[in-house]
C-alpha cells in the first residue's frame, strides 16, 4: 500500500509528496496549500483495488 502521492504545484512547479488517508475513499478530491508558495492546488487521486493511487492530478484553485 502507498500512503503517499506526489504532485507538481501548479504555480511555482515544485514537486510535493503528501501523505494520503486511504480511509477517506478511492476517490478523494480536495484543496491543500503548497508548502513552497502558498497558493491552493486542488488535489484528485484515485485508489485501485490494490491501494496505490494513480491518475493524480493537481490544479490552482480558484478560491
């Protein structure tokens, strides 16, 4: 089991690992502040049946 992802901030373009809570679902969705810059990225994985995370995808969010 993977308990961690890793994305690319969508602002300044630093590479983050982030833990993952696979107790939260096989798809989770939700807004985490870049450590380096600050700004939200909006953070979407999901789990397959083996409990590793893939098509990860991060974006600025826009609140």
């Amino acid at each position: 089991m993977n308990d961690e992802i890793t994305y690319q901030c969508d602002r300044c373009g630093e590479e983050i690992v982030v833990p993952i809570d696979l107790s939260q679902g096989e798809h989770q969705d939700y807004v985490e502040d870049c450590p380096v810059c600050c700004h939200p990225n909006r953070i979407r994985f999901r789990v397959d049946d083996r409990g590793r995370a893939f098509d990860v995808d991060a974006e600025l969010d826009g609140c």
